[in-house]
C-alpha cells in the first residue's frame, strides 16, 4: 500500500493505560469513521505481546484499506509484512530499513530540522514529520516548532509532509493553512470522549 495522494489525518495510536481489547474497539470506530493512515506506537510491551496486538490491528486496517505503519520497529514491521515503518531519531538507519522492508512506506521523524528531512528524502524515505508544534500530552517535554517551518520545508522538499505535537482543530488550522499534508494526532482523538465526530472536526479542516 502507498502514500494516500491526498491529505488528511494521520492518527498514532495511544497504548498508555488502556486495555487492548478497548485500544481495538475504539481503533475499530477510528478507522470507520475514515482516516488517511495509522501507526501502531507501543514503547512498553514485550515483543510478542506487542506482535500479537500489531497483527490485530492490521487487520482492522485492512478492513479499511488504511495504511498501517509501525512505530520504530523494523523487525515487526517485516515479520508482519505492515504497509511501513517509521523511523525516530535513534532508530534504524533509511538505507537499512529499505534493504529489510523493500518497497514498503518509511517515515522519519524529522523534530525541527530541515537539513535532516532534506537528507532523508534524498535518502529514500516517503514522508517526513515535524514537531512538536504544540504541548503535547503524549511527548510533553519535546521541544517546540516554529509553524513557519512548514512553509521552508514545502519549498525545499517532494515528499509528503507530517505535523505532530499538541494539534488541536484550533491550533491545526493555521497547520493546514502552511500546506502541510497529515496531521498526525494521538490524544487528541484517543482521548476524546466521541472519536468519530473528533475525527470529523479534523478533517474539515483540509476542505
């Protein structure tokens, strides 16, 4: 599966405190309710528990025909044949998840440098993300971006663009308006009380 050509919501799941059968059923209304692509993000579990969730959410995601990609772990990634990864700061190498994982999607994470995500394009990756734009629940000491950054990047770079951080349907307008791609969001949806119409609000904000 490839990059969506439009642009949209990305939704990160959000694993902290939640049991994985509630994670599945409001992934399930997630995916219903229509987004662009989702990544499994999962930094606490054992390795086999986390396959076993991974391969469950797959399915959903298949079911929807959404691009489903895995936070930092290239071996699950191959061993469950997700659509792509995504690569943080201390993870794998480009040139060594595109030897393991072939034509799937790669994404790296990029924070605030836009040497970097020029680099990795050159390097093969598919997206890049930028931020935190924003306080953000799920990362709350990460460092802030400027939202001009966006604007820079889209002139310098091809590839799709990512924000993450905070994003809000407030505070994502002023995202969108700098032409960014995806929104990539976690509580912001995870933790409202109905996913869907959160799902709605955000996905206005592209039309």
């Amino acid at each position: 599966m490839n990059m969506p050509k439009s642009r949209g919501v990305y939704v990160i799941s959000d694993c902290r405190n939640r049991e994985a059968n509630d994670l599945l059923d409001v992934t399930g209304e997630i995916l219903d309710a229509g987004i662009s692509l989702f990544q499994f993000r999962d930094k606490n579990s054992e390795y086999e528990i986390k396959k076993l969730l991974a391969k469950k959410l797959q399915v959903l995601c298949k079911r929807y025909k959404t691009p489903f990609i895995i936070n930092d772990d290239v071996k699950l990634a191959k061993e469950i044949s997700a659509d792509g990864v995504h690569l943080g700061r201390h993870d794998m190498s480009i040139d060594k998840a595109r030897n393991i994982l072939g034509k799937k999607i790669i994404g790296v994470s990029c924070y605030n440098n836009l040497e970097h995500a020029i680099s990795a394009e050159r390097l093969g990756a598919d997206y890049v993300t930028f931020g935190s734009f924003f306080n953000s629940p799920s990362k709350p000491n990460a460092k802030k971006v400027e939202v001009e950054l966006l604007a820079k990047s889209k002139s310098r770079l091809k590839i799709p663009i990512v924000a993450i951080g905070g994003i809000t349907p407030e505070n994502g307008k002023q995202l969108v308006e700098s032409k960014v791609d995806f929104l990539a969001v976690i509580s912001g949806i995870y933790q409202s009380e109905n996913v869907r119409d959160s799902i709605k609000i955000y996905k206005k904000l592209f039309h």
